[in-house]
C-alpha cells in the first residue's frame, strides 16, 4: 500500500496549481499558434467543414478490407475519413475526406493504386460534399455545453458551496483545453467521434471533482472546529487519492483496451481520452481542493487542540488533554493519525510513560 | 442500517430478469441498432433535377455556400395587405452570387438545394431515425446515409415520400393544403411609419387556394390555424381577419435574431412542403461499417479482455470485495445492454466512448465505497458495521457525482445533435445501471453476508484492522 496519508499535498499546492496553469498555457500557446500558422485552432474534420467524396472501384481480385484503405489515408493526414464499403459490390468504396488540393488528389490516387491495387480509371473523380455539423448546428452545440456547465455550477453551489462549483468548473475547463491542447499540437482531426471522446472527459472530470469534493465537506462537518481547513483538505485528498487512482487505473484499462484491438482507425479517439483520463484525475486530486485552500484565508484563524499546536511547535510534552481526547472519541485519534506519525507516537509514549508512573 | 434489505434483492432480480429478456428478444428479432461506424447502413444519393453530369460539374468547382439563409423578394406589396395598413416592404439585397445563376436551365440554386437537404432532415427527424446523416453533394445532390439499415426500399420510401402541407383548424379539420400554395417567402416589413423593420412569411395561394383560405380564415377569426408539415407542427399562428385576397403574411412578433431565424425555417418549410425540385435517386447502396469489419472483430476480444482485466484488478485490490464488485459488474452489462436494446439506441462510436466512461463510473461506485469500508474497519468498527458506514457515507459521493452528470446530460439530450443525443442516453443508462448493481447489488450481498456471519474475517475482504497500540 502506498504512504498515500502521509502524504503533503495542500503543502505543495502552489507548485501543483502553477503545473497546471503551465498546462493551461502551454495549450493555448499552441492552439494560438496553430491558428496563425493553419488558419484554424483545430484540424476540423470532413463533418464540420465538408470536403471531397471519392467514388471508387477497385480491380483486385480480392476484396479490399477499409483497413488497408485507412492506412494508405493516414499517411496523407486523412485519419478521419469517412470510408464506407459497399456490401453487395464490395469493389466499390466511397471515401469523404476533408477538402484538399487537386494535386493531393491525385497523390492519394495513385498511393492508392500502388499500395493496395489498380482503380477503374472511370471511377478516378471527386466531387464536392458539404458538411453534415452546419455552422448553426456548431453553435447550437457550444450553447447547450455552455448550459450544461451552468446548470452543474448551480447544482454543485446548491448542494456543496459556490466557490467549489467555481473550482469544480475552473478543473473542468483545465482538462478540456489540455486535451484540446493535444487535438491541437498533434493535429487530430475533430468529428463526431473525437467530440464524443471529449464530452466524456468532461463526464470523467465531473465526477472525479465531485467525489473529492464530497470528502471535503463531510470532513468539514466533523473537524471544523479542531482542524485548519488547509488539513481538512489535506486530509480528504490523501484519504481520497487511492480511490481516484483505482478507478483511473480501471477506466485506464478500458481505454487501452479499445486502443490495443481497434488499432489505429480508433487512435484519435483513445488518444483524447487518455489524455483527459491523465488530466481529469490531476485535476481533480491537484487542483479543485488546493484552488480551495487558496480561496480560505479567512479560515486560518481557527480554535485548534492544544496539542495540535504542541506538535506543531515541536514541543511533545505536557499537557494531559491529549489523554483525554483520544479515549473520548476513537475518529478523532484518526484524525491524528492521518496528520502525522507523531501524534501516535506520542500518545503512546505518553500511555507508556503514564504507566510507569502508576507503577 | 444494519438490516437486509430484501427489497433490494427483489429489484435486482427483476430488472436483471428485464434486462435479460431484452437481449435475447431484440437479438433474436435482429433489432439491435448500429452506427454507420459499426454496422453500415443505406447509403443514398439523390439528385436534384437529373440531367445535370457530375463531369460538368467536377471542371467548374462551384462550393455550395452554408449560410445562404436570405432570400431575394420581390416587391408585391399591395394596399390590401390584410395584417396592417401602410405596409413598405424592403427589397433584400441578395448576398449569395449562386442565387444569380438562372434557374430556367436544368441548374438548381445552393438555396433550393439547401432547401431540399432541410425538407429530407426534418423529414427522417420526424420518422424517429437516429443518427441519420444528410449532406450536399456538388452542386446538385444530397447524400443521405440511414444508419442500421439494410433495407433499401424501406429507406428511399421514408426520403421520397412527399411531405404534404396542411392548414387545419383547432378541430384538426383540414382547411386547405400545400398543394394550392404558389409561393411562401421570407421577408422583411415595415410595420409602423417609423416601427422596426420586422421578419415576415409570406404567403401567396392559387384561385383554388384562395376561395379555400378565405373561407378558413372567415370561419377562425381570432382562432389559430396550425401549419403541419406531415405529421409536425411547424406553427399555428392567429388569424386576425378573414383574409379573401390570397395574400397573407405570418408575423413572428419581435425583431430579434430568433424570430427572423424562425421566421426563415418557417418559409423554407413551408415552401419545401411543395418541393420546388424534382429529386431522383442516382445511387443507392448497402455500405459496411465505415470502421471496417476486421476493426469490429477486434473490439468485440478487445471489450471482454478489457472486463476481465477489470474484475482481476478489483480482484486482486479488494479481495473478497473485490469478487462482488466483478459480481455486480457483470450484472451492470447485463442490465446496460439490456436498457440499450430496449430503447433502441443506435450503438456506435460516440456511445462506445460513453460506454468505457460509465464502466469506470460503475467501478468507481464500488471502489468509493470499498475505500470507506476500509477506512471505518482500520477505525476498529466491526465488520458489520464496516459496511453500514461505508455503504452510509458513500452514498453522497455517488449521489452527487451521478446527479450532476444526469442533469448535463439532460441538456445535452434536449439540445443536442443526434450523435450527442446517443452519447447523452448511453450515459444516463450507464448511470442508472451503475446505481443499481455497484451501489445496491453489492450493498444487499455485503450485509447478507455480514449478518449471517458476524465473525466473518476481514482479512478475507482485504481489510486491516486498527493497528494495537500495544
């Protein structure tokens, strides 16, 4: 088992939350930079923009698999081509690529010819298609994310604090712009299916924010009045952080999986998810509470134990209120123990010592 | 707490029992439904005004503009204008050159063929076809892809049957149809000398369609009549004043972006209900899944490994718990494909993505409270009572993570395009499937076992107790 409770997280927040606005940046750098070198942010894929239908038959004698055809495509920055095969004529394939110069056109012709086999030359044409995600349609869809987000802040104010659905939100949008930061830097073409990877890290980030968030509060009830609300935070993220690494590590192996047997006409996919997968599980464990912390000034001033104080201080000695509370009440001694070793050490050193004298 | 919760059981085994039983029946009657991605579909190209070739065509790159959404009028007004008195009309400016392009010869406009593309949408919308896709082609075709489809005439009847246009009145009798409508235009009018200028349809019908609308207007002063196309609602204005001239005009009450907006769907549907261009079908075929068979093979392996690599994982973690979790989770397949099949959704890419992110939420259920249960047994609770608490305090974790997500989810299933809608429903199925089996599956078998056997050792469900201070 990890020494995951021992563990220092607030301590470090300021580097944690400075990763992520690197992270932030870095992503924005990039996508500023493609928009000024490419024209646009994103590789906007044949359903956005609309593009070049292909209607093709081959002359092989064997049937062509869309994976071979996918593969010549690839190399010509065409992964997300809609490649359809017909059934009854399985000679005949219909190809829909985002929109490219005639020259090119003529490159994936003849790469085509050369690597999987002749075309009937009757069939050597293109012909303009346009898009099926209109630019109304397109907005519309930023609306309803937009909406979508208000309505969480609302939920998330309602049942937690606002401040946590501010920073439930800020972790969201982190992990969103990371991930489109590598759409961006790695020029993944954006169609329904990578929209689709990216609507479910937000669903992923969702709810990794809420369930570290939810331990917060709980422990808030408990020890408000004995702790800072820097180790309550402390506090819920190490005792959470198992957790956020078990179903990481699950959702991992699904993605994997995917990745592993659908090869490579799925790579665009799975890559954003992994991608959001990393970040949205950063996020949530280094960014929503640490944000938190950094929102709670006030909170500082708190009435704690005297023996906290002790500790902190680093004198161990004295005070027999220590005895008292650790008899009294067995969660609040686990309080202790999460804190730091030393407090048990002391408790028991103390009990020892406590004997002794009975002796 | 402590207690069993029978009714759990009960409500497992009968949606278990649902869920099993959808399966077999819509695998069976082959009614599970695929994307284009994973199964193919029917494949249409439909060609308006036939004579055009696609070599003329391919030469002269004319692109088909998106936003051609204005409309030229002509200026018609006259003094009998029936909805206000002194009406100026404005000529718009036409901003799409294409509109120039004549339309006596065998060329269609990009807004005609636009026109056309919206009518087909609306259309397969209306049949409750999901995932269907439709795009303009070249200048002069529409490409409609049906997904889960392999019945060809089944598929160009829904697209090729003519829509009709009917006017009714509150009791639903038909008072005319689209038949005698010549013409319906979007437009702008001036309604006060000095008032905004304010969207308008404009209606013109023929001799027949005249004596009809005056009468139906006669008959439904300061009732509404509503317009349907097919089968769907497109508006039921009020009428103000019989109105005998032929001339009518459909006020969307406001300047605003949204009532021009409608104002310009509302007059292209109305005008599609009489489709100003023949369409013929040019090709039609039944495509494979554009991810490729080999691909779809491959994830069917690639779906059972990833869930046997799962259940070892919980397995090897959680031990005992570990076994009810993989338990659970195989329960939660069940009852998801069941749910799946049952409504009828289209599986593909997107739902797949929701798919993997709702196995992690059924496990993450499972692991939040296996964590809990950890935790309150090294507190030195016993291992019943272990359970109640981390069962007790899982519970909000859940609750609100779940909730939250079914809300956005709800959003983007009410305003969403048809692909985000099947991600939206896949999740939300997920979710529910999830609550079920990792929460109250788990929770009914881990206090049954507990209860009967109350000296049951921890250490075989991976638990520690408090470490002895001495």
């Amino acid at each position: 088992m990890l020494p995951v409770r021992k563990w220092n997280i607030i301590g470090y927040r300021k580097t944690s939350l400075r990763i992520a606005l690197i992270l932030f940046l870095c992503s924005v750098v990039i996508m500023t930079v493609r928009n000024s070198t490419n024209g646009s942010p994103f590789n906007l894929g044949v359903d956005f923009t609309g593009g070049v239908v292909m209607n093709i038959d081959f002359m092989t004698e064997e049937p062509v698999s869309v994976a071979t055809v996918r593969e010549v495509l690839s190399g010509f920055n065409q992964d997300g081509a809609v490649i359809q095969q017909d059934k009854n004529h399985p000679e005949h394939y219909m190809i829909r690529m985002t929109e490219i110069t005639n020259h090119q056109q003529d490159e994936i012709f003849d790469a085509l010819q050369e690597q999987i086999g002749s075309i009937n030359p009757d069939t050597r044409q293109t012909d303009f298609i346009g898009p099926t995600i209109g630019s109304e349609l397109r907005k519309n869809a930023l609306l309803t994310l937009s909406l979508a987000l208000l309505l969480i802040l609302l939920y998330v104010a309602i049942r937690f604090k606002f401040k946590d659905g501010v920073s439930a939100i800020i972790a969201l949008i982190h992990d969103m712009s990371v991930a489109l930061g590598v759409v961006s830097l790695f020029w993944i073409q954006l169609n329904t299916s990578s929209i689709a990877a990216l609507l479910s890290i937000t669903a992923y980030s969702l709810q990794d924010s809420i369930v570290i968030l939810d331990r917060v509060r709980e422990n808030l009830k408990y020890y408000k009045d004995k702790l800072t609300y820097a180790e309550i935070a402390n506090m819920s993220i190490t005792t959470t952080w198992i957790r956020s690494f078990n179903t990481s590590v699950t959702t991992l192996i699904g993605v994997l999986a995917l990745a592993f047997f659908m090869g490579s006409s799925l790579r665009d996919f799975t890559t954003i998810l992994l991608v959001g997968l990393l970040a949205g599980t950063y996020s949530s464990l280094y960014i929503v509470v640490p944000m938190l912390v950094n929102w709670q000034k006030e909170n500082e001033r708190v009435i704690r134990p005297v023996y906290l104080n002790a500790l902190e201080a680093g004198t161990t000695t004295t005070d027999i209120k220590t005895k008292k509370y650790s008899s009294k009440n067995k969660d609040e001694v686990i309080v202790a123990n999460d804190l730091s070793d030393t407090v048990k050490k002391t408790s028991t050193t103390k009990k020892k010592n406590n004997k002794k004298r009975r002796r | 707490m402590k207690r069993i919760r029978w009714g759990q059981l009960i409500t497992i085994v009968v949606v278990v029992a649902i869920s099993l039983w959808s399966i077999v029946y819509n695998y069976n009657s082959n009614q599970v439904k695929y994307g284009l991605d994973l199964r193919g579909g029917v494949h249409l190209v439909l060609e308006a005004e036939a004579i055009t070739t696609s070599e003329a065509l391919t030469e002269e790159k004319v692109v088909v503009e998106e936003t051609a959404t204005e409309t030229s009028t002509e200026n018609n007004a006259n003094d009998e204008e029936p909805v206000e008195k002194e009406v100026t009309e404005e000529k718009l400016v036409v901003t799409n050159e294409d509109l120039n392009a004549s339309t006596e010869t065998n060329q269609i406009t990009s807004e005609e063929l636009k026109l056309a593309k919206i009518v087909i949408e609306k259309r397969i919308n209306a049949l409750g076809v999901s995932e269907a896709t439709v795009s303009i082609q070249g200048n002069s075709r529409i490409i409609v892809d049906i997904p889960g489809y392999s019945d060809i005439d089944q598929a160009k009847d829904i697209i090729g049957r003519v829509a009709v246009l009917t006017f009714k009145d509150e009791e639903g009798n038909v008072l005319v149809t689209g038949k005698n409508l010549k013409k319906a235009e979007f437009a702008y009018q001036q309604m006060e000398q000095t008032g905004p200028r304010e969207p308008i349809v404009q209606l013109e019908w023929d001799e027949k369609g005249k004596e009809l609308f005056a009468q139906g207007t006669q008959n439904n002063v300061g009732k509404p009549i509503s317009i349907f196309l097919d089968d769907e609602l497109l508006i039921s204005p009020k009428v103000n004043e019989a109105i005998t001239s032929g001339d009518a005009v459909i006020t969307f009450g406001g300047k605003n972006e949204e009532s021009i907006k409608e104002a310009q769907e509302v007059a292209i549907l109305l005008q599609g209900g009489s489709l100003p261009v023949k369409m013929t079908f040019l090709e039609e075929r039944v495509v494979g899944p554009s991810l490729g068979q080999d691909t779809i093979k491959n994830s069917k392996i690639g779906a059972i490994i990833a869930f046997l690599a799962i259940i070892l994982f919980l397995m090897l973690i959680y031990k005992m718990l570990g076994v009810m979790g993989a338990l659970a989770l195989l329960l939660y397949v069940i009852i998801y494909l069941g749910f799946l099949l049952g409504i009828k959704a289209t599986l593909s890419l997107p739902a797949i993505g929701a798919m993997i992110i709702s196995v992690g939420m059924a496990v993450d259920s499972n692991v939040i409270v296996f964590e809990r249960i950890k935790e309150e047994y090294a507190k030195g609770r016993t291992f019943l009572s272990a359970i109640g608490a981390g069962y007790a305090h899982g519970w909000t974790a859940i609750f609100d993570s779940n909730f939250a997500m079914l809300l956005a989810m709800i959003i983007l299933y009410s305003f969403g395009t048809t692909q985000i809608r099947g991600f939206a429903i896949t999740l939300v199925a997920g979710i529910v499937a999830a609550l079920v089996t990792s929460y109250f599956f788990t929770q009914f078998i881990l206090s049954f076992v507990a209860v009967n056997n109350p000296k049951v050792s921890g250490k075989l469900y991976g638990l520690k107790g408090p470490e002895k201070d001495d």
